[in-house]
C-alpha cells in the first residue's frame, strides 16, 4: 500500500458515494461565489 499526503476517502460506502458529488458541488459553487472561504489543507 502507498501513503498517501492527503486524507483518505472510503470508496466502497455507498452512501458517501452519492453524498460525495453534492458535498462537491456544493463547495465548488462556494468557491465560485466567494462565501465561505474554503481552506484547503496544505500537504505537510
């Protein structure tokens, strides 16, 4: 197994599966109109 830098998702959650793309979506539409001022985490 390769470590990775970032956290890890779990892809065989179904339910995270379909929340994933809303939970997406949703922050990218925050990204577009500025609210919220997301921050990305910085690899260490």
């Amino acid at each position: 197994m390769t470590k990775i830098a970032g956290p890890l998702y779990e892809y065989a959650c179904h339910e995270g599966n379909y929340a994933m793309s809303g939970i997406l979506s949703g922050a990218r539409a925050e990204e577009k109109t500025g609210a919220g001022k997301a921050q990305v985490p910085q690899p260490r």
